[in-house]
C-alpha cells in the first residue's frame, strides 16, 4: 500500500538560510515511512512508527533514531539495539558485528577501519582508529622477488593479512561510551550466524564467484594488470570453502540460507570474553595454528600487542559548518578538509553542480589535495608531519590560488612529490544517530572483496589482505601506481595509509548530516560531493546521495565522471580546458544520515546504486 504527495516544499541544509525551500515533483513512499523530502507548510511528514522498528530499502524519514547500512538484517539489528534502549555506540557496533555475518565480502572480524561519533552529553567529537598493522616479522620488500618486482598472488591468503583490528576497535569505542552490556550488543550476531539469513542475489552471484559455482548469473573478474591476484577466489582455500559453501555442493541462489557455525562461535567467545580472545585466547590461537600450516607471519605477539587508538579527529569549518573527519592513518579528514579549504573561494552554487566550471574546479581541488596525500600521510606514530597545521598551511593556501581557467597537468603539480598506490574497493560504511543526537560514522574494511580470500579454519572468519596498502616496491614509482615513499613503506607495527572517510556535520552544537563510503581512493571524492550537494547546491537528502560524482586522484592524470549520460557541451568544455576523461562506473556507496534543522527529523538515505542497502529506526 502506498500514499501519493503530488507537490511539496523541502528545506534545505544550503548557506542560503535554512528556511529556503523549493518545488518538488510527485514521489511514492510506503505508508509507516516518512517522505524523502524535507517537508514544510501545511502537509505534514509521513511519520515512522514512534515505537516499533520500520526497515525501508529506500530513503526514509525516522522522527527518533535511524540506521543505514549495506544490508537489511544488519540495519535491522542496529535500530532494534537502539529500541532497546541503547546509544549510537551500542548501534553502530551492533551493526557492524552483524555485517560481518551478512556481508562477507567487506564486513569483517578479520579487518580494520575507523569510527567517528558525536557525543551530546559532552560537546565533544571523538575518533577511533582500528586500522590493521603490520606483523613483527614484516620488511620493506617482502612481497618482493630476487629481480625486485611483485610476486604473483602477493595480496592472496595469509601472508597478505595485516594484524586484525575490528574486535580491539569496537570493544574500545563500546567500554568508553557504549549504554548496553556487551554480551547484548554483539548477541544479535551470533543469531545471525547461528541460524543463519536468506542470502540476496547479489549475495549469491558474489559467493558462488568466490566458489567458482556457475549459476549463470555472474562471469568471473578479469584484471589485466594483476590477473593473478584478480582471479583470486576463495575456492582457492578449503577452509574457505567449507565455511561458505552449501552443504549440497549446488550454486547459491536468493533465499537460500546462509548459517556460518564456526563465526558464531567465534562470536559467542567474543561476547563472553571480550576482544582477549581474539587477541590472546582461543581465537588468537586459531589464527597463529593457521599462519604456521598455511604460511602467514601473524604471531600470538603481534595479536597481543596489537592496540585500538583513540585519535583526535580532523577539524574544519566550510560555510558555517564544522566537518570532522578522521585523522591520519586516514587520510579521509586531511584530505577533504584541503578540497574544501580550497574550494570555499569559490561561488560554486552560482553556476550549479553540474556545470563545466563546478566540474572544473572540484576537479582541480582534487588534484591539488591527492597529490599532497600521496606525498606527505601515513601513519602518524612513524612520521613527524605536523597534521594540525596542514590545512591551514601557506603550500595549501598556493595551491588554491593557482586553480585557473584551464586544467593544471598533474606531471607540473608533482615536482618532485610522487604517485600514490591503488586501494581495493570493497570496504563498507554505516551510519548511526539515536535519539539523543549522538552520531557515528564508521567505514571498516578487508581491503579488496573478501580480503585474502582465507578463512581461518575453524573460526569462520576471513582475513584482510591490507599489507598491499603499503607501498611495496621502495624507490620504484610510476604513473601505472606504483610507488616508494617513505611514509607509507611497510615496518613491524606500522598502520598503513588509508582513504576510509567517515565525516559528521554539525552546525549550532548538532549533528546535521552523518556520512561516508567505500570505493578505496574515490572515498573521499564521493563524501565530498555529498557535502556539497547538500551544503552549496540545497539538494535534498536522497537527491545529494543518488546524484552522480566525479573522481580525480592526481594520478593518473584523468577525470572520471560516474556513468550516465553526461551533455556533450559539458564534456566538451572539460576537454577543451584541458581534461582528459572517462565516463562510466559506479563511484561509492555513501549511506548518509542528514538532520532536518527545524523538526530534527532524522532522513536515512541508504545509497540507491548497488540497490542492497537498507535504512531502519523509528
């Protein structure tokens, strides 16, 4: 049953005041929701029910509390633990627990990431960074042959892990701020695994790829450039095998129910004893058995020294609003907050979002930024940079001043700065407010999908294959992305660089939008467009996450704009300014949470492009 709003208004997020409103046309929602647009006038929002939880695979309007995320079941378990009379800490870790059961291919135990939240009680922005690091016996060469290139299938299996960090990381944020007992917020997991969940189709086209079960639904990836690590699968290890094929042999298909024994219990051990067993007791023994059998070098000392941080976040103001963002080994907050810096000079809202100069300039603020990232972060306990005054340097205030008319090629910004390394995409985000107005964003990741493709046998989990976030090859770098500076080289204990971008708003001392995504080095680009959807152009919530993005990361010299029918006049202003481009893709996958500043409506916009992500809340 469905209800039709022929015409309303929508107040805006915009620097023109946040009364201004303008037309919209028709749209449908599910009765029990809330309208995608911010309503004003006379008609009433549609309102969620104030008291049981609504699940909605489209943008949705909660008047207490919302959760979006990747996928139905976990957006389910995060806006029932804030039912429960938990906090958005309590949800958020709730959620991601449960993703990694229902999303294997990002959701994890096995990985790492980065959590930014909101706390009202206290004013205050805090960060956690659960980044992976390397293990004691890693070296700078390591992946390395005799004649000093790439071993083949150097990012598949255990030697591709990084230490783990998820466990520590969420244990960290929910002792300092969680509301509910522990054992509650990681039990609807352990349900989850337990008695299993009905597998999606884009679930089961992803596991029967892995699997190499032909179901007729999905071809097997090719890589040109790495076809080795690309063709990787995780048929290629039996543990990894028995942990996610039917127990009938048959390809996947939607519906069919997926139970994961061994990450339950692995999970019931985590709720009983905390992150100590991933680290120090049965679980770390499970993983130590499995790098000596099957040639990893994680040790039992690597997991019992591995630490979560608390880390201050990144700061900047943009229009009149605060953004925070995560602070190195994120390199999310830097280099957003320098895009900014350098476009807030502009008027971008007078020649509209889509326009050759927006484009232009965005593109070239892009440029300017990446190539800083890419010359100067890394993890900030082996690098002395000053972070606090990068943003307000005199190098970042130049490179603003010299954003001109034409495109600048990147070969003249590099000088003698370098190339930064590709990032795997498969990573994944979840937004959370609840409805004291505490906020999280938190990006988590296994790097490339389903990481090293290894399960470590009998805990059900896979592991990361991070360690290619480092820059492998020392002193080797070229346009094709491989690169050898220092600050991100690999050593024992050293978290490598990352793109992952969880971003809060606020304005007035409240949470305005929640926001991030996937996409590996395309992270920060995609939650910059969403910001200026909303701040510069006043697009609506569901409007500034579905409307296309653009790309630029300095190298390779080339734009890219997402894939849709872009005018021939806008490309060919581009072109003629001196833009090299390609059209075409998908770029992100940023669920957003945004604030109505009137009605504290919250609007939770899961991200239409790969059609899986849920909203949920009340």
């Amino acid at each position: 049953m469905t209800t039709t709003i022929t015409k309303t208004t929508q107040r805006r997020i915009g620097p023109h005041g946040e009364g201004h409103s303008r037309g919209m046309g028709c749209r449908r929602v599910g009765v029990g929701l809330a309208l995608v647009a911010w309503l004003v006038g006379s008609t009433p929002p549609v309102r969620a029910q104030e008291t049981a939880v609504v699940v909605s695979a489209s943008a949705a309007v909660f008047q207490r509390e919302a959760v979006v995320c990747n996928d139905e079941p976990s957006a389910r378990v995060g806006a029932t633990i804030l039912a429960q009379g938990g906090n958005a800490i309590d949800a958020a870790v709730a959620t991601a627990l449960a993703l990694a059961v229902t999303h294997p291919a990002a959701g994890n135990l096995g990985g790492g990431g980065f959590l930014v939240a909101f706390l009202p009680e206290r004013g205050q922005v805090v960060a956690y960074d659960f980044r992976e690091t390397a293990p004691a016996a890693s070296t700078p060469t390591m992946y390395l042959d005799e004649q000093g290139r790439l071993r083949p299938r150097h990012r598949v299996g255990p030697r591709a892990a990084g230490v783990p960090g998820t466990p520590r990381g969420l244990e960290l944020a929910h002792r300092h701020h969680g509301q509910l007992p522990w054992a509650q917020v990681v039990a609807p997991a352990i349900a989850l695994a337990r008695d299993g969940f009905p597998v999606t189709k884009v679930l089961a086209d992803s596991l029967n790829a892995q699997l190499q079960l032909r179901s007729g639904t999905q071809p097997l990836e090719v890589d040109d450039e790495n076809p080795g690590d690309a063709q990787a699968r995780m048929a290629d290890f039996p543990s990894s095998t028995a942990a996610f094929a039917k127990p009938d042999g048959t390809p996947w298909r939607a519906g069919d129910l997926l139970k994961q024994p061994d990450l339950a219990s692995t999970l019931q051990r985590l709720a009983d004893r905390g992150a100590d067993d991933f680290y120090r007791g049965q679980t770390a023994h499970l993983i130590v058995e499995a790098m000596a059998r099957d040639g990893g070098i994680i040790t039992l000392k690597d997991l019992e020294s591995y630490q979560a941080k608390s880390r201050p976040p990144i700061r900047f103001t943009y229009r009149g609003y605060e953004i925070y963002g995560m602070s190195p080994p994120s390199s999310g907050g830097l280099t957003m907050g320098m895009m900014f810096r350098m476009l807030e000079r502009f008027d971008l809202a007078a020649d509209g979002p889509e326009s050759p100069q927006t484009l232009h300039r965005v593109t070239e603020a892009m440029k300017r930024a990446y190539m800083i990232r890419a010359r100067d972060l890394g993890d900030p306990d082996f690098n002395n940079r000053d972070w606090e005054t990068l943003l307000e340097s005199k190098e970042v205030e130049r490179l603003a001043a010299s954003i001109g008319p034409r495109a600048t090629p990147s070969r003249d910004l590099a000088g003698d700065a370098w190339i930064i390394a590709p990032e795997g995409t498969d990573t994944t985000h979840l937004s959370v407010i609840d409805a004291q107005g505490a906020a999280v964003a938190l990006t988590y990741t296994l790097e490339e999908s389903y990481g090293s493709k290894y399960v470590v046998p009998g805990a059900g989990f896979l592991l990361n294959n991070e360690m290619g976030d480092f820059n492998l090859i020392p002193g080797l770098t070229d346009e094709r992305g491989h690169i050898g500076t220092t600050p991100n080289l690999i050593a024992p204990g050293k978290r490598m660089l990352s793109s992952m971008s969880p971003t809060l708003v606020l304005r007035e001392g409240r949470v305005r939008v929640v926001t991030g995504s996937p996409g590996g080095r395309t992270i920060p680009n995609t939650t910059l467009w969403v910001l200026l959807r909303l701040i510069d152009f006043n697009a609506s919530p569901a409007e500034a996450v579905a409307a296309p993005r653009t790309h630029h990361a300095w190298f390779p010299d080339l734009l890219s704009l997402e894939g849709r029918e872009w005018p021939k006049a806008t490309l060919d202003t581009l072109v003629s300014q001196g833009h090299r481009l390609q059209v075409g893709g998908v770029q992100g996958d940023a669920h957003t949470i945004v604030v109505d500043p009137v009605t504290a409506a919250r609007h939770g916009v899961p991200d239409p492009r790969r059609g899986i992500a849920h909203a949920a809340g009340r």
